[in-house]
C-alpha cells in the first residue's frame, strides 16, 4: 500500500515540477517582454494560457484521487495539500503573466515616439527570483530559503509603491495619456501579485517540512523565526 502511495506521490511531484517549468517560462517571457515591448512575443503568452489551465486541473484531480483512494497522513498528507495549494498558485501566476503581456500588447500599439516608460528591472528581478527560488525551496524542502523568499515580499512592495508614486505624477503631467499610462500602473500590481503567489509557495515550503502555518506570519517575525 505504501509502495503505490509513494509511487503516486513522485507522479504527482513530476507533473507538478513540470508545469513550475512551464510557468516559470510565461514569467520570463513576460518580463522580457515589458522592456522590448514585443507584442508577438505577448501575444504568445495569451494564447497558450490554455494550457496552464488544463495542466492545473489535471493535477489537482490526481490529488483528489490520491486522497480518495490512499487516505493518506502525517508528511504525506501535508504534502498532497501542499501541493494542491501551491498548483493553485502556479495557475494564477500565469494569470499575471497573461495580464503583464496583454499590457505589454496595449503598449506596443502605441507610437514609439512616446517619452514615458518606468523601469521595472530592479522589480522584475526581485519578482523572478522570488518565484524560481519558491520552487527551488519545494524541490529541495529548504525552509532556510523559503523563509528567505518570505522576507523578499516586503522589497517587492516597497518597489511597487514608488511606481505607483511615479506614474501618478505622470498621469497628473499627461493628462491625455491616462489610458496608456495605466498600462505602466498595472503592471506593477501584476508583478507584485507574483511576489505575493511566490511567497505562499514558500510558506507552503514551511507548512510542508515543519507543519507550521505561516501565513499570518507577524508572530514568527516578532519571535525572530523569519
């Protein structure tokens, strides 16, 4: 029983690793794609968002299974809930990943001669690493580098404040360009919302290995355990 269990369990990881891979992919396509403003490329990313979809169902379906069929419990039930929450969150970081490209798209059909553009580069590296590393803690249950993720988000948020700050100031500056400028203004709320997903996966890292909840997380930092 416990042979078939954890053969069950290893399917479930690979496919889920699989579809990381996968979405781990959209995130960089789509942060590239701010900067270069290619609308092929974020068109791409559109289009195939069915396959995410698909892949996360299928995987959460295999879950329910397991825990219909196995009843299983201790690390091994924890993991099947791990895992399905953190299947949910890679779905909706490629949800952001669509959104960054379908503004990325809305500003490439501008003129090219527009003198607007914020630099997220600080932001988006701090956002990918966040995400990649999320995935690397599950892989290697390192709670050292989930708890280090998880500190990471505050970064990511001061970040997206001080766009907010400079593309209002645009907006009051260039009143006729309001609908190209809240391009630039949600693509910052995009990017953070991938922080925010990044950093459930490494508290469900933390749940998973220690069997602590951390979501609310004010006391562990008060008691210098983040």
């Amino acid at each position: 029983m416990k042979y078939h269990l954890q053969k069950e369990l290893d399917k479930i990881k690979e496919k889920l690793l699989t579809l990381g891979a996968l979405v781990e992919d959209r995130v960089y396509k789509a942060v590239r794609s701010i900067e270069s403003k290619d609308e092929v490329v974020a068109k791409k990313i559109i289009e195939a968002d069915n396959e995410i979809d698909e892949m996360e169902i299928e995987l959460e379906e295999d879950c329910l299974k397991v825990l219909a069929l196995h009843q299983p419990v201790a690390v091994d039930l924890r993991f099947i809930i791990a895992v399905i929450k953190i299947n949910n969150d890679l779905e909706r970081v490629a949800d952001q990943a669509v959104n960054i490209a379908s503004r990325v798209a809305n500003i490439s059909k501008r003129e090219k001669s527009e003198e607007f553009f914020h630099d997220y580069s600080l932001m988006e590296e701090k956002v990918e690493y966040m995400f990649v590393k999320s995935l690397d803690a599950f892989v290697n249950m390192d709670v050292s580098l989930a708890e280090k993720i998880i500190k990471m988000d505050d970064e990511v948020d001061k970040l997206k404040g001080e766009a907010y700050d400079i593309i209002k100031d645009a907006m009051i500056k260039r009143s006729d360009q309001i609908g190209y400028l809240i391009n630039f203004f949600l693509i910052s709320r995009h990017l953070e919302r991938i922080a925010d997903y990044a950093t459930n996966i490494a508290e469900e890292v933390i749940y998973l290995v220690e069997g602590k909840i951390v979501r609310h997380r004010d006391e562990y930092l008060y008691k210098g355990k983040l």
